[in-house]
C-alpha cells in the first residue's frame, strides 16, 4: 500500500510518520505540505522519496492508496472535500472539522459516493488494548446494570511544548485537543444516540481568546447523563472515564490503559481496613468483657 | 572590578498593591541599580510557562508595571527593552501578549524584545561548560536587570536571579543543557552578569514541582541587589537551602560572579514553608536520571506523544 501524508506538522512527525513507518506493507510514496520547505525536510527525516506543496498532485496519482490528512482542523473540510472525490481511502486526524454545518457537509458528500473507499478518524483511544479486550469482555459477559451515569476527565497542560504552531490556539483550542478523544471514547461506551447537549467554555486569559476548559453535559437517548471535562488549565495530566451503573462502577484509566471495577462503593482496601476494624472492635470486647463493643463490631 | 567580601541583599516585604512604595525602599536600600539616566536597559522577566502569574510561575505584570513606573520616574532618558527568549514550552512573542504584559510595556514606553529572533553574537568564555556563549545582540548594547521569581526549581533546587540568565540563551531546546545545568547557568552568567537582580517572592513557588507546577505561596516579600551569587544565596536560605548545597550558587562564587556570604538588609520577613518534601525531591531525582539514560539510549527521545 502507498501513503501520502498531507500537513507535515507535529502529529505527522511524532505519530503518524512513526507509526507507518513500523507497518510492514506500506510505502510512504509522498509529503505535502503548504511549506514545501518543510515538506522537503520532513521527507529527508522519514526517507520519503517525494514531497510537493500541492495536494492535487497527491490525488491525481493513481499509485497512492490512502490519503492520510495531519493538517490543522480547520482545514480538514475542503481537503477531505477533494480527496472523497479522488476516490482514495482516507485517514483524518480528529476531529473532523471544526464546526457541525461542515461535518455535515462532508457527510452527505460521503453519502454520495459510489466507490468502497472508507474515511476513518483518528478515534484510537477505543483501540487501548485493555479497553478494546477487557473491558468490552467484561461488559458482555457481567451484567452492569444500567448505566446511570458517566463522568469523564481530559485534563492536559496547554501543548505549548507539543507544537508553536499558532492554529491550536485559535477559537475552540481545547476541544481540537484531546476532546474529540473523550467525546468518542464515551459515545462508544455508551453506545445511544445524543439527545441534548450543555456545554460551558472559558477563554484562556482576556488577551487570549480561546478555549482553555470545557464542561459538556451529554443526555443520551433512553440512557444516561455524561458529564464531560476537558481543560488545558488544570495541571493534572489525567484521562479518566467513569461509568457508573446500579450493579458497580467501572474506571477506566485511558492513559495508562487500565480500569478498575467497585462494587457498593468500596475498594477492596476498603473492605480489607473496615473488616480489620471490625475484627479489633470484637478483640477489644473479648478482652474487656464488653458485650457491647462486640455487638457494635458486628 | 574587585568583588565585595560581602554582599549586600535587600529585602522588603510587601503585596502587589503596595508595591509602587515599596519598591522605591527597595532600590534605596540597595543604593541604586548602578544605571544612569541615559542607559539601555534590558529587563529579564520570566516566561517560563503558559501559566497564568497568579500561579506564581511568571513574571507578574503587575511588578513589571511597579518597576517601569519606577525606572521612569528616576532615570529620565532610560532606553528600557523587556527579554525573554524561546523554549520549550515558551512561546515568547505569544506568551507577552497572552498574560497581560503589552499594556504595561505600552504605558511605561518599553520595548518589547525576544532574544531568540533577533540575532547573536558569540561570546568567548572561559566557561564550566561552554567555551562560547551565544549572547543576543540585544544585550551586548544594554546593561540587563534580571527580574526573577522565587522559585524552587526540581532540576537546580532554587531558580531565582542566577538562573534567569540561562533563560536569555536565544536557543528553543535550552533543555539539552539539562544534564549540566549548574555549569551552564554559570556560564550563561559570565556571557551576560546582570547589573541587578530583583526577586519577586510576593507569590513565591515551593514543592518539589517548580518552577511550573510546584505550590503558590503568599510569602509577600522582594528580593534585590547587584551581586546576583548573594541575592541566590539569600533566597537559596529563605527556601531552606543552604546556599552552598545549590551547585550554581557554589560555582558562581568560584567563578568570581559574587560572594554567596550576604547582608540582609530591610524588613524583617516572616518564615515561609516552601514545602520541600524529602521524598517528593527523591523521586524527582531518580526520575531524572531514568530520564537521562533514556534520552541517551533513544535515537528520538523518551517521550511519545499520542493526540
């Protein structure tokens, strides 16, 4: 298979560049990138054996498979817009676009369509090991009950030291970051439809406007309530999915792939102190001969 | 010029309110910042993280704003240029703008200047570390006031004046020097000495998180003279320090920067807990040196990122 990857910036680099390198199969034909110079120097890195500033190039080439789109959100909808109609796979950084009229947009292009080339987005939180195999396990073969109620934390400094590049800072800042990530983790999870969403924002300081935290509110239809937090400014670098049902709570650490399932409310170290406390209360009576204090422990 | 046998510190206690007094105490303890009227000046603030100023991890306008106020009033034809270079995570031309600093240079008439885009000029040393510094243009025309927080630091225990020259390396990975801080703090310091140093300790930072993530601390006081080895050495003490376990500190007073043995001179300040947690450092210092072996081991560096 032949890939070119389109924007040269920070993810190519460190993620996608990497990661296709590593996949046996796959030929990286070509970089582009509006700054052909930066082109040209991401494709001596990766030892790509062309580059070009010109997306049509790209599309016209018969030879390349998947179209792989690293470039700013903002820019996604008129690139995805060419590439649907060169009828190449596609692979799109997330989220999709930067507004719901442009992803609709691209959707009903999509719908259009009449050849078997699929778009897939960068959702891969989903495909953590543990959440893809354990956790998915676990949900069919235990009974969780209903889910009642969902509570979801990106908390990440601001990616100063990710990227300088200015776009990320820019309107919705925070919610191109590792938002759409939360967003798709929990809608997969869930697995309903949305019916309502709330979301609040605050702006980074008066002379930067935009986005540093966002609180969402998300209803899903015949299902539960999810309660989403996103924020730049909080320094804790957690990524943590709850989810809790009338027959136990599920916590799902999304950075270092785990979950941890309670029951009733305790841990099992919980359980562990209280029974050790109980066990101290009826030594206790046995030792002072006090009928009440043994009662009391049980 | 000879070195005093000892250094005479200054400090004041104070709040940002009331700062435009008390600077004015602060200066005349120190009897003056040994520039003339007819100087170009270049403040070297602290932009070290895209944190806001009342975490205490930056400059805060606030000070900026009493101490131009101050340079105006005093020092009539003053040419006054504010620095900060690049790094890692700084973002100067972005971050100056961001954190409120653009009105206060405005009303006082300084510049604005980021030392990483305006060209350099070698400097030979006879250095820890280096043999030659990269120095800004800038600051071989100016004399550099260094205004610095008070700050523990994970990596060099305190960074205050001393260590707020490394930031005026022009260069954006200033981290690959991490693995010999101490020495290039130092040299960074013989390229570029500041003429004086302020400290802002109103909000201070302790922990063993600085000097971006660690405790904000209310600890109302101002730091300040013209031998920036003894304004360390009285901060590294108010930390809880002795300013001779502070490597840079040592080696700048071998290098003949300053005397690390001081005088306080001012107010009397109430201790403050900078919360040096024994463990907490521990780990950051195995954690570093994990890291270091990494890095060598690693053709692309340590870190992966997944966004």
């Amino acid at each position: 298979m032949k890939v070119a990857i389109i924007g040269a910036g920070a993810i190519a680099r460190r993620a996608h560049l990497p990661a296709w390198k590593g996949l046996p199969g796959v030929e990286l034909a070509c970089i582009v990138d509006v700054d052909e110079e930066n082109a040209k120097k991401v494709a001596q890195e990766f030892q790509v054996e062309s580059h070009t500033d010109k997306i049509q190039t790209v599309l016209n080439d018969a030879s390349i498979d998947i179209l792989d789109i690293c470039s700013p959100t903002p820019t996604h909808h008129n690139i995805l817009l060419d590439c649907i109609d060169s009828g190449k796979h596609i692979i799109c950084e997330k989220p999709l676009t930067d507004s719901l009229e442009k992803s609709i947009d691209i959707y009903e292009k999509l719908k259009t369509k009449t050849n078997r080339a699929k778009l897939s987005l960068i959702y891969n939180w989903r495909y953590q090991d543990n959440i893809r195999q354990s956790l998915i396990r676990r949900l069919q073969i235990k009974p969780f009950g209903e889910l009642i109620t969902v509570h979801g934390i990106a908390f990440s400094r601001i990616p100063v030291g990710w990227t300088p590049n200015m776009w990320l800072y820019n309107k919705a800042a925070v919610l191109y970051d590792f938002t759409p990530h939360l967003i798709d983790a929990v809608q997969w999870l869930v697995d309903k439809p949305v019916e309502s969403v709330y979301a609040y924002a605050r702006e980074f300081t008066e002379n930067a406007k935009f986005l540093s935290s966002a609180q969402l509110v998300v209803k899903y239809e015949n299902g539960p309530t999810a309660f989403l937090d996103t924020s730049w400014d909080i320094n804790s670098n957690q990524f943590n999915i709850d989810l809790y049902g009338d027959c136990a709570h599920l916590h799902i650490d999304l950075k270092r792939d785990r979950f941890s399932e309670f029951h009733g409310g305790l841990t099992l170290l919980d359980e562990i102190r209280e029974f050790s406390r109980k066990m101290k209360n009826v030594a206790t009576g046995i030792i002072n001969k006090n009928i009440s204090t043994m009662s009391a422990a049980t | 010029m000879p070195v005093r046998n000892i250094a005479n510190v200054a400090v004041i206690e104070g709040t940002y309110s009331t700062l435009d007094e008390h600077i004015i105490r602060l200066f005349a303890l120190t009897q003056g910042a040994g520039i003339g009227s007819n100087d170009s000046v270049a403040i070297k603030i602290n932009m070290c993280d895209a944190r806001h100023p009342e975490t205490g991890t930056i400059t805060h306008p606030v000070f900026l704003g009493s101490l131009l106020r101050y340079l105006r009033e005093n020092y009539s034809n003053l040419d006054i240029y504010v620095v900060e270079s690049d790094a890692t995570v700084v973002l100067a031309d972005e971050f100056i703008k961001w954190f409120g600093y653009m009105p206060v240079l405005e009303k006082w008439g300084a510049k604005w200047h980021n030392l990483s885009r305006n060209g350099i000029v070698d400097v030979k040393i006879e250095g820890n570390y280096l043999k030659s510094v990269p120095v800004p243009k800038l600051l071989t025309k100016t004399k550099l006031l260094s205004l610095s927080k008070l700050k523990t630091n994970s990596l060099s225990k305190i960074t205050c004046s001393l260590k707020n020259q490394f930031g005026c390396l022009p260069m954006r990975q200033k981290s690959i020097f991490h693995d010999h801080l101490s020495e290039v703090i130092v040299d960074a310091n013989l390229a570029m000495k500041p003429v004086f140093s302020i400290v802002d300790g109103i909000i201070a930072m302790g922990g063993a998180k600085g000097p971006s993530f660690g405790t904000p601390l209310q600890a109302n006081m101002v730091l300040a003279g013209s031998d920036p080895v003894g304004v360390d050495a009285a901060c590294a003490k108010i930390i809880g320090f002795k300013a001779r376990s502070v490597k840079h500190i040592r080696l700048a007073e071998m290098a003949g920067l300053g005397k690390i043995t001081h005088k306080l001179v001012g107010d009397k300040v109430r201790p403050v807990d900078f919360e040096l947690d024994p463990v907490m450092r521990l780990q950051n210092f195995i954690a570093d040196k994990v890291k270091k072996i990494m890095r060598k081991s690693s053709r692309t560096g340590w870190r992966k990122e997944n966004r």
